[in-house]
C-alpha cells in the first residue's frame, strides 16, 4: 500500500455521523487524525463538565435536603417542649 494513495477515511462530523472523504497523502491522514483525536477530547471535556455540573448540583440539593431535615427535627423538638403542660405536670396528646 502506497502510503501517498489512501482510498478514504471517515471523516466526522459534529452530528457524529460519518461520510467518506478522499485522504490524499500521508500528511492528510496526520491531520485527519488530528482533528479526530481533537474532537473527541472535546467531546469528552464537554462530557465532563456536564456530569460535574449534574454532581454539582446533586450536592447541593443533598444540603437543601439536609437543612430541612434539620429544620423539621428543631421544630418537633420545640413542639414537644412547649406541649408540656407545666401547670398540670402531664404532657398534653397531640389532639389536645
């Protein structure tokens, strides 16, 4: 194989799909390679960006989560103080 006479390599578009293009010579084949390798690194930062950002924001609903727990927990507990009773001495039901 003539590496100055290469049928044709896929060339990739940035839908993803493939159509076939002539490579020249050997320097086209570099570039193709090139670019190919270039958009997949893309491909893979933008990939990365948007599974932090979906962990990013995971987190923060975990804190918002957290902080209404520790809101729900504070209240029962001052709900529980203030249904005592202090004058009877007895604990009054919740249907009281």
């Amino acid at each position: 194989m003539n590496a100055s006479k290469i049928e044709a390599e896929a060339d990739p578009s940035p839908s993803g799909s493939t159509a076939q293009r002539p490579v020249q010579d050997i320097d086209d084949l570099g570039t193709f390679v090139e670019q190919m390798l270039s958009n997949m690194q893309g491909q893979f930062e933008e990939m990365s960006r948007s599974v932090l950002s979906k962990i990013n924001g995971m987190g923060q609903r975990l804190d918002d989560l957290e902080r209404t727990i520790e809101g729900l927990i504070e209240s029962t507990s001052d709900n529980s103080a203030q249904s005592s009773d202090p004058a009877n001495g007895r604990q009054r039901s919740a249907r009281d």
